[in-house]
C-alpha cells in the first residue's frame, strides 16, 4: 500500500462525521502527520501571499524589502521585487491553504458562548512546563516564566519576570496585521540576554542588565543614545550617559561594547548578541464583562527563537545569496530539522514552537509545522536579524512592561510622516489583508471603499484601532477552536468564519501583483518621536 493509500484508510478510520472538506479531499491533516506524508514543501509561502490584490490592494509591502540606500544593513535579502513579480516554485503557484477556503459557520454555531469563555480562560501554559520539564527523554528547551498565563502577576512594572527567570516583556507595536487582534489572536514577546549581560564581577545586576537592553535596542533601532529605567553608573562602573559623572542616570549612549561582565563583546549594528533569545505567547482573545479585550490565559502557540550562533554581515550575505539563489531557481526550500529543538533557519537561529493538541493541551509542533515559521523569521527583506517585534518595540524606558495596546500611538513608520495603520489601510484597501474583515471594512472605511481618514484620525490608541468587538472576538475563538480540534494546522491556522473569497487558489506568474505606483518603501521600525496628536493634526489639515 502506498503512502497516500495509506492516508485514505487512515481517513475512513479518524475523519469526523462533521468533516469540512469535501469528498474525494477528506484525508485530514492528523493522517499526513502520522505516516509522515509531507502534505505541503512550500508551507514556508504564508497565506497571505495568496491574497488577490487586484493589481492596486498591496500587503505586500510589510514583508518583501530593498534598501539598497543603507549598505550597512546586514538583511540583503533585497526582496522588494517580489511586489512586482511571483516567483513560486511550481509546486508553490498552487495554494495548499486550504483552511482558507473551509466555511465553519455551522461548525460555530454548535459552540456557546459560555463554552469559549470557559475555554480561553483556561491556564495551558502551567501544565505544558510541568510536562516538558518532567520529561527525561526531552532534549529541547526549557522556557518557563511563572505566572505567564496572568501577565500582571508575572511580571513587575518594568516587565522583568518575577520569577528570576530574567525574562523582560516589552511593549511593541504588533505587526500589520496578522497579529491584529482584530484579526484572530492576541499575543505578547519577551527578551532575555546571555548571563554575562546581566552581570558584573558574576552577580546579577538589574542596572548591567537594563542598560545592555538599552544597548541591544540601540543598535537594532541605529540609535545614537536611549532612555533607560534609572540605573546607577556607580553599580555598573561606567560613564554610560557621557556627563562625566558618576551618577544615576536614565539614559545611555550608544557604545562600541556591552557592559558588565560582557564588556569584552562587541556591539553589532543591526545584530543582536549570540544566545539572545525571545519568546513570543500566541492568545485567544481574552473578553471581558464590558466587551474590553485582553490577552486570554490560554495560548495558541508558544515560539521561541534562540541565536545560537553569531554570524556576521559577510557571513549573513552569504547565507542570503544562497536563499536567492535556490528561489531563482525555483527548488523547494530546505528546512534544517534538529528534533526537539526545533528547526536551524541557518542564519544562526534556533526556532521552536509548540501548539494546541486536541485536548487543548500545548504539544511539540511537528516538522511541517515548524516549517511554516521558517517562512517569515529566515528569509524576507524586511525583518532585522530575522525578527519583527524588539525594533517595533516602544522607545527606551517607556517600552519597558509587558504588552499594552491602550498605551500606544498609532505613530508612523521611519521616513514616514502618517500613522501606520492609517497607511496600511489606504495601502491594501481593508483592515486585513485579505480585506474580509468586515468589521474593519465597517468601522474605518467609507461604503465607496475609501479610508474614512477624519475617524481613523480622531482615536487615541492603537487599541481602538485594532482589537475587535466582543462579538466578534467570540467567533474568531470559535473559529480557531474547530481548527485546533480537527488539528488541521498544516492547512492553515487563520480563524475564518467563511470561505475567504480576495484570495488566489491557483497563481499566474505572468500577472503582476501590483502596479508600479502601488508599491511602496517601507521601514518596520516607528518613528515614536512623532505623537499621535501632532498625526491627527497634519491628516486633519489635509483632510480640510
């Protein structure tokens, strides 16, 4: 019996009654997992790759980069092209998101709203640490944060972990638009530097050790100096604000070397130290009694990204040139498997991540799993040092404290002058990019499919701007909870209610995907230094 024979027999024995697919394509995902049968090579094409754009509606944009102006940069995946032009394999032109196109409806209705209350409320992420850290014959990491489910326990005001896990949770601008809210999931990230970035003479130093984030968050953002928590140079030993005085300061200037104990490591541009890592929560979406929206206890995923290897600019723009290469090409990609810690992205990244079970317990991802973070955190023009969340983080001491949407200012992109929300939505004509969601359509646009610019210009937080209704943060958890029970994952994780109708099921390489005026330069970074209310001002003046 071949391996898709043995698919199909395994379908007859576990697919549900309730089965969304249609016949003739009922072989559940659980089946390609359990004879290993890969059922997607191009999982590292996101979804939203796939969008119909019409020529004129660009997500593209927030992924696919060139700055050639900035030759220091150490990310020449220079991949801005690819706004202009598809450039699939043969196998990729075809998409196997298939979830996508499933209408769950029905599947919806079954649930009550009492039910996902229960569910999301839940604390999976305790258990999954017990689990993984009893287990002797697991050779991953081990990441535990106290409390994580409860982030206002588990973190103090400056977002150190309490646990002396040495974790600090930092307050970001989520990326457009995927991690919206609005869009399916909440989520938060945290940061945590090697031993010697936390200590001097080998006791821990809460002063060395917010003083070398400084440094980190310095050099991803090209900064020349930074506010910090107040620290005392006299603990850390040095002159780090240039007063020449010792003193305690709430600022630091950019250096050749960290501080402390790793003062004999050099500052990278642009590079973040060997064995920094990040962990990054993937929520449902937590409703409170008043329709407020919060990070629910229960997480999605659980991602974790360690640089176990340094790798310099040279070293990077080989490793780039090689992926451009196999993508002219057109061979399918490669992803380094290392087990139970996850996947090499070979650029000096260890990427792991866990997921929901059937039970709702978090479980190790598999390797087609894993391979779909490969997609965005390896090889895209835009991210730097392969990551999105630490240089959209809010600027020196005021982005220090875990995740707040209701802090943040719809502020805009470096080189740019109007909110970056605002921008996005005028650039891919909807609230997601798929432009299906409708009640974003609903809220910021007018019926002739204009921004309403005048109402997106009178909020005052990012808060407002993306997070959903309680209704329809509701049926996104739904949505996702038949996801998570058919464990259909490697067909897609986005929480539709219905069949997505602006997305290509098969591409045409020889169609552009935008117009030459439609495609745009863009910098993931904010320009904090520009407040919301001078924004509003300069839309409001234009608007009149």
């Amino acid at each position: 019996m071949n391996e898709n024979n043995k698919a199909a027999a395994l379908s007859e024995q576990t697919t549900p009654a309730n089965t969304p697919y249609a016949e003739g394509d009922a072989i559940p995902a659980t089946a390609y997992i359990a004879y290993d049968e890969i059922y997607n090579a191009e999982s590292v094409i996101p979804p939203q790759c796939y969008t119909k754009t019409e020529g004129d509606n660009n997500p593209c944009y927030a992924c696919h980069q060139t700055y050639k102006d900035n030759p220091d940069r150490p990310n020449t995946m220079n991949d801005a092209d690819l706004q202009g032009e598809y450039q699939f394999s043969d196998l990729g032109t075809t998409n196997h998101w298939k979830n996508l196109f499933v209408d769950r409806t029905k599947m919806i209705e079954k649930i009550s709203d009492e039910e996902i209350k229960q569910w999301i409320a839940q604390d999976n992420y305790t258990d999954f640490v017990e689990q993984f850290s009893n287990d002797p014959n697991w050779q991953g990491e081990i990441t535990p944060i106290a409390n994580l489910a409860t982030p206002s326990i588990a973190f103090d005001e400056n977002g150190l972990a309490k646990d002396g896990s040495h974790w600090v949770a930092f307050n970001y601008k989520p990326f457009p638009s995927t991690f919206w809210p609005t869009n399916g999931s909440t989520g938060d990230a945290m940061i945590r530097l090697p031993k010697a970035f936390r200590e001097i003479n080998g006791q821990y130093s809460a002063d060395v050790y917010f003083a070398n984030l400084a440094l980190v968050e310095m050099t991803m953002k090209e900064s020349k100096k930074m506010s910090v928590i107040p620290v005392s140079e006299k603990i850390i030993g040095e002159d780090i604000n240039g007063d020449g005085q010792i003193t305690n300061v709430s600022q630091v200037n950019l250096r050749a070397y960290y501080l402390g104990d790793a003062n004999n490591i050099a500052v990278n541009h642009l590079l973040y130290p060997e064995n920094t890592e990040f962990l990054h929560t993937v929520r449902y979406i937590g409703i409170n009694d008043d329709g407020s929206i919060y990070n629910a206890q229960r997480m999605k995923e659980v991602r974790y990204m360690k640089k176990h290897s340094f790798k310099n600019k040279a070293e990077l723009a080989s490793e780039y040139y090689l992926e451009a290469k196999e993508k002219h090409f057109e061979n399918l990609p490669q992803v380094y498997l290392l087990g139970d810690k996850g996947v090499n992205s070979n650029m000096g990244w260890t990427l792991n991540a866990y997921i929901e079970d059937e039970q709702g317990e978090l479980r190790h991802q598999n390797s087609q799993e894993l391979a779909f973070c490969a997609g965005c955190h390896k090889t895209i023009g835009s991210t730097l040092d392969q990551t999105f969340s630490f240089p959209r983080k809010v600027e020196g001491a005021a982005g220090w404290g875990y995740i707040n949407l209701a802090t943040q200012q719809d502020v805009p992109n470096r080189g740019e002058d109007q909110g970056e929300i605002l921008t996005y939505f005028q650039r891919v004509g909807g609230g997601d990019e798929f432009r299906q969601n409708k009640e974003m359509l609903k809220r910021w646009f007018n019926a002739n499919g204009t921004v309403n610019t005048q109402k997106v210009a009178k909020t005052q937080s990012v808060y407002e701007l993306i997070t959903p209704s309680a209704e329809r943060a509701l049926q996104l958890n739904k949505a996702y909870l038949t996801i998570m029970r058919e464990q259909s994952f490697i067909f897609g994780r986005d929480a539709n209610f219905t069949s997505a109708t602006n997305v290509l099921e098969q591409v045409d390489e020889s169609q552009a995907p935008l117009k030459p005026e439609h495609r745009y330069q863009w910098d993931l970074r904010l320009d904090w230094s520009k407040s919301l209310s001078s924004n509003q001002a300069k839309v409001v003046e234009q608007i009149q």
